[in-house]
C-alpha cells in the first residue's frame, strides 16, 4: 500500500458497487482468485458509466478496456461480498483514466487503475467526447 491508496474508504469514490462472491471464485488457497479481481473492477466501471438512468454514450458507441493495473493489498475471502469503488482521475480527448479500489468489510483488498477509450463501434476507432460526456466525466472526479 502506497500514500495514494492508504486511508483509502468506498465514500472516497463517485461510483459505488458490490459483487457477490461466488465460491468458484476461489482457489486452492482458499481464497479469492487473484483473476478474479478485474471481474471486480469491471463491475464498478459498469455499474458507473452504463447507468441506464443516466446515459453516457449515444447508440453504436462503447468503452473499450485500454488499461488495468491491479494492485493486491489483501485477501478477499469467500462467503460474503465486496464492494468496489471508481473514480475518474483523469479525461482524455477520447479516454478516461480511473481509479478503483475493491473493499471487503470495510477494508481495502485491491486497487486498481483503469483506462478506458471511447470507441464508435462502425468505425471501430476511437472517438472524442462530446462537451456533455466531458463535463459528465469531469464530474466523477470528486467523491460522490
């Protein structure tokens, strides 16, 4: 744990989200399985930026995983849940660089940073945000 992650709390964060643990997510040290931690993440970053209230972006365009840089400060163990925190960190021309962290009761397991692209899905390239998209980005910054 380094001085940007330590103190960190899942109130710090604008998006916030929990996953079930699943007892195949386990391995034979009995605890969660170090792969399954992106699958955390993801969650948070979807639970953030596909929220169907509030939609971020317009028909036939998506987010595209450019980065994820997971550091492991703790077991996650099985029963129970974990809850995942993301926050945006910085906005790009056409991606968005995040912060996350995964807890489990209250204490942190992971931390993670993510980049993800903008991406239009017919020309299958990347594509600068809108000034909407960017102030709602923007937004996300700051804790929730």
């Amino acid at each position: 744990m380094n001085e940007e992650t330590k103190g960190l709390r899942l109130e710090d964060f604008a998006g916030q989200a929990y996953d079930k643990l699943r007892y195949g997510d386990t391995d034979r040290q009995g605890h969660v399985n170090n792969a399954v931690f992106a699958t955390f993440m993801e969650t948070g970053r979807v639970e953030l930026i596909y929220n169907p209230d509030d939609p971020l972006l317009g028909d036939g365009f998506s987010f595209v995983l450019a980065k994820l840089d997971i550091n492991y400060i703790a077991e996650v163990l099985w029963p129970g849940t974990v809850e995942i925190g993301t926050r945006v960190t910085r906005v790009g021309r056409s991606s968005v660089t995040m912060q996350q962290a995964v807890f489990q009761n209250g204490r942190l397991c992971a931390s993670a940073e993510t980049v993800v692209v903008h991406f239009d899905q017919t020309t299958r390239k990347s594509q600068a945000f809108s000034d909407e998209q960017r102030a709602k980005l923007e937004g996300w910054i700051s804790a929730g």
